[in-house]
C-alpha cells in the first residue's frame, strides 16, 4: 500500500458519541522497502478511520500505540499517513513489524479505536558476504600431495536474500597457480605440484562475492603451510675426494672429512662404506656415522699396497641416498731396508791370473720402497784387503764385483768380503750380505832348489849299491798338483853310476859302485820339475830369468883313511828354472 489509499478504507460520518473506526477492520498490512544505508522514508501506507460524530468530536487523530521499537515508524497525527522513521529499516534485523495503531478523537477522551499493521520489510542487497573466519589456517600440507588434493573449506554467508544471499568464492592473490576454489563451494585443492624446498608456505587472499547488484564482497585470507618431507635427494658436496697419506700412520689419525647435506634437513645424515669397498680397505680405515670422518683404523704399509677406493653412501632415510668416492694414495715411507735375493752369489773361485777389471761374482737386492727409498746402492764395507775388489751397482738393484788389482794366491788365497746394500733413503737402510772369494792356484812359481849354491859331497869308492850319497830338496809356492815335484839326472850320470829317486830327490850309487881311478870326481846335473802346466812367462810373473847360466862345482875322489878310494864332490850349485828349463848340477 505504498503511497495509495486502500479502496477499503474509507470515512464514514456517523453523530456523536461514536467512537472512530479505522477502516479495513481487524488489521492492514504493508509492504516497506528497508535500505540501512539511506534514512529517508522508502515507502508508506495510508490508514483511514472514520467517525460519525460531527465538529470537533467528529475529528480523528492518529498515533501508534506499540510495537514501534527503534521508532522505525512515524504516523501522521491528523491524516494517518504511515511513514518510515528517520532510522533506517534493516530487512536482515527484523524482516516485518506489527504495530498497533490508535485513532482517537481526544487524548483524554474515551472514544478512541485501535487497528493492527504488520509491515513487511523488503530485502535489498545490502549485505557483504561475511567469511566465518577472518583466517584459515592448513598447517602440515604434505609436499607430496597429488594435483586436486583438498586442502581446506572456506564459508561466507551473506543475511540477504535471493541472489543477494548467495556467494561466489575467488583466490585474489598469493596462490601463486598451486593452489585453485571451487567458486560454489569454496573447497580449495592443489592446482600443481608443491615442494617444501621451494616454498614453505603460503598466503592467499580470497574473496566472496554476492551474485546481485552492487555485487557486495568479504575477504579473508587462507594460510597453507607445507609439511617437510624426505622427497629431497641427499648429496655430497664433491663429486669425489682425493687424501694422500703417509704410511704407517698412527691408529685414530684423521685423513679426511666427507659431507652431505638435504635440503629436506629433516633427519640426521649418517655415512657407511658401501658393500663394494674391499676387505682391506674397511679394515685399515673407518668412518664415522654422524661426521663423516675417515680415519686410520689399521696398520698402513704402503708395500701391501699404496692406493685405497672407499665408496661413502650418505643416507638421511629418504628414498634418494648419495654416495661418492674417496681415493687415498699411500706415500712411502724409508721403513723396508733392502733385501738381497737369493740368487745373489754367496762364495765364488777366482783364479789368480783373473786380469784387472774382470767380473767375478753378482749380487741383486732390492728394496719394496719407492723413489729414492727403493734405490739400492752397493759398497764392500770390510774384507777388501788391499783394494783388491770393487763393487759398482747397476739399475739400483745390481751390484757387481770386479777385480781392481792383480791377484796372488801364494800372498792371500781367501777373501770374506762384506758387501752391504744401502738405499737413498732418510736416514739410508743397509743390508749386509757375506761374499766368500776363494783364490785358485795358478801354476806360476818355478820350483826353488832349497840350496842355492850347490851341494859338494864326498864318497867312497867301492861302497855299496844304494849308498845314499845326497838328498836335492826343493819347494814349489803353488799348491795343488802345481806344487807336486819330481827330481831327474839329467846330466854328468852318463855311466850310470848314481841314481835318483824322481820322488824324494835322494841321489844314491847303484850295485856297481863309483872307482876312483876310472873316474874321481861327477858334475850331475838334477832337473827339478812340477806337474802344473803354466800359461803365464815369466814376464808375466814379474821374475826375469836368464836360461843357461850355469855355475861351477868341484868334485874329488880320493882315498878315504882305511877305506881305499873315494869320491869327493864339493862346489855343486843349483839353479832353477820352469818344468821347460830344468835346474841343473854340472860338474866343473
């Protein structure tokens, strides 16, 4: 009844006293636009009573009685005209309003009539969507969650009616094309792959919207923290680690540090070999599991071997464990001395004559250390008497011995030389090795005659076959069948008249016995030989000979006292030379 006149309602006069009737009997009701934004009046009604009395007691007057709370409602007093009041109607407070309405003629008079109104308050899209929080918090998302994986429920409800009263949901920001919304529902899901490493959390700002004009909005805003989980690969931070150490390090010492890291930094990294590490390398080194400290664990000896390969697995408990290799290279050090070999010659026979700069024996050492701790060098260090030796190394493994001076075995026939293998090292290591040398005899001493002026003897004549007359002895410095002797009459024995024994030297007569008057005196001339067989002159053996020269000797017979004749042989002189010249005894 906005602004019009119900038909219904209508004046009617009737004589005093008459109370004044409203029109429309019981009640009325009206329709009344609500806008909490604007106060003035949006719509009215008009009320008519009647009253049949006439002149002043015929006039009606109108007020509202009750039911105006908030004097929402104004009356016109004298013509009924219901109006708004100066405060705004909110259709989302109160939707209707039951007044009562009075008509009177006087206030203090009795005759009055009372009419009930209900006002319906229209709805207009005056309301903004309001979320049921101002924030929504996600905490703990995985990071692994699939494409679509609901993450949380956003609600707004607006007090309007209609389309008023209904939302749509948007993400205005801070999704950053993770995250989407289900504009009916406000289910918001994952749009893409999230990774924890990438971005911790998030923060978008969402709206409501209403769906009528002027399209009112709410905001809240949506907090989404992810949750860490093991998806990161652990890696070192080297491809590979390269340690050179010494050998013979002491146990617990420290060589190197391995490191990994995850950028999940969820659990603790622990560090093992792996399966494929040999034996001996995990038995001369170990790792700790939490520092992935390696350190020396066993004896080190760079002889068994001077390169290690440890394979280092790094494993936080994720899927995507690391590994890399560790290369330690052993350095040596001067802890091996060098070690002859067995084929090193331990007693060699050298002859006498060997010539100068001739190689006589061979010793091999070596030594497992390397450089200039495996290089071996060779030195006699005692036995070499006189220098007759020398020893030169070859390939710093070889050594060998050479004569450095003529030899002579009737002055030395025996060496014990004391050969020692030195390496280059720091203080240098030695070895010492037993070289026996045995002089052999070379026949290059003539037999001596041990008289060197001869001998002179006397015999009687007529004696007895087997009278030994002289004993000729001679010395040979050789040895061996070089120094076995045999004595020959070589000349002056023409008549047969002595012999000698080739093996004791002794001349005796033989049965038909020396006679003075056939022949007083012998000049014998006795050859004295070795069985050697020389090779060297005698320039060769520094003695200057002269062959042929001879000395005299004087031989008498006479007639010994009471014995008859007999023979005397006095100034008998022997000479000697080599088995080719015999030493002679010549009668003069």
């Amino acid at each position: 009844m906005e602004g019009k006149e119900d038909p219904k309602l209508r004046r009617c006069c009737v004589p005093a006293p008459h109370p004044p009737r409203t029109a429309g009997g019981a009640g009325a009701e009206a329709d009344v636009l609500g806008n909490k934004q604007d106060s003035s009046v949006g719509g009215k009604a008009q009320l008519k009573a009647t009253d049949a009395d006439e002149g002043e007691f015929g006039r009606v007057w109108y007020r509202i009685l009750h039911g105006n709370h908030g004097n929402n409602f104004r009356i016109h007093v004298s013509n009924g005209l219901l109006m708004r009041g100066p405060r705004p109607l909110d259709h989302e407070r109160n939707s209707s309003h039951v007044l009562m309405v009075e008509a009177y003629n006087h206030d203090l008079g009795p005759m009055r009539s009372s009419v009930r109104v209900i006002v319906y308050v229209e709805d207009v899209n005056d309301e903004a969507p309001v979320f049921t929080q101002q924030q929504y918090s996600r905490l703990g998302l995985r990071e692994t969650a699939g494409i679509g994986t609901s993450v949380i429920v956003v609600r707004a409800t607006d007090r309007d009616t209609g389309d008023g009263g209904l939302v749509n949901y948007c993400i205005l920001s801070g999704a950053e094309g993770k995250f989407e919304i289900d504009e009916s529902t406000g289910l918001i899901t994952t749009a893409d792959y999230l990774d924890y490493e990438t971005k911790t959390s998030y923060l978008m700002n969402v709206s409501a919207t209403d769906r009528a004009p002027p399209f009112n909005q709410g905001f809240c805003s949506v907090s989404v923290t992810l949750l860490n989980e093991l998806d990161e690969a652990v890696q070192f931070s080297n491809t590979s680690y390269e340690a050179a150490i010494m050998e013979n390090l002491a146990l617990g010492t420290e060589i190197v540090r391995v490191q990994a890291s995850s950028i999940d930094n969820l659990n603790q990294i622990t560090y093992r070999f792996d399966a494929h590490t040999s034996a001996q390398a995990k038995a001369l080194f170990r790792i700790d599991a939490y520092t992935g400290v390696i350190t020396v664990q066993g004896p080190v000896d760079r002889e068994k071997g001077d390169s290690h390969t440890l394979t280092v697995v790094a494993d936080d408990g994720g899927p995507k464990a690391d590994s890399t290799v560790v290369y330690i290279t052993v350095l040596d050090e001067n802890d091996n001395s060098p070690r002859f070999d067995f084929t090193s010659d331990q007693a060699v026979s050298v002859p006498e004559d060997c010539p100068v700069g001739q190689r006589v024996a061979t010793v091999k050492a070596r030594d497992p250390d390397a450089g200039s701790n495996g290089q071996v060098v060779f030195s006699l260090a005692s036995g070499n008497i006189a220098g007759a030796f020398e020893i030169i190394t070859t390939n710093d493994s070889i050594g060998q011995v050479f004569v450095a001076r003529p030899l002579d075995r009737e002055e030395l026939d025996h060496y014990i030389l004391k050969v020692v293998a030195s390496d280059r090292g720091t203080p240098p290591r030695k070895k010492d090795h037993v070289l026996q040398v045995t002089i052999l005899d070379v026949n290059d001493n003539p037999p001596v005659i041990e008289s060197s002026f001869g001998y002179n003897v006397s015999v009687n004549e007529n004696v007895g076959g087997g009278t030994a007359v002289v004993q000729v002895r001679a010395t040979d410095r050789d040895i061996g069948i070089n120094s076995v002797l045999s004595y020959y009459i070589t000349e002056g024995n023409e008549d047969l008249t002595f012999r000698m024994d080739r093996i004791s030297g002794e001349i005796a007569t033989r049965p038909a016995p020396p006679d003075r008057e056939r022949q007083g005196f012998y000049h014998l001339v006795v050859t004295v030989e070795d069985e050697g067989t020389p090779t060297l002159s005698h320039e060769q053996l520094g003695c200057k000979r002269h062959p042929g020269q001879l000395q005299a000797c004087h031989t008498m017979v006479h007639n010994a006292p009471g014995q008859g004749k007999s023979l005397h042989c006095s100034g008998l002189l022997v000479s000697s030379k080599p088995r080719q010249d015999a030493w002679t005894q010549r009668e003069v």
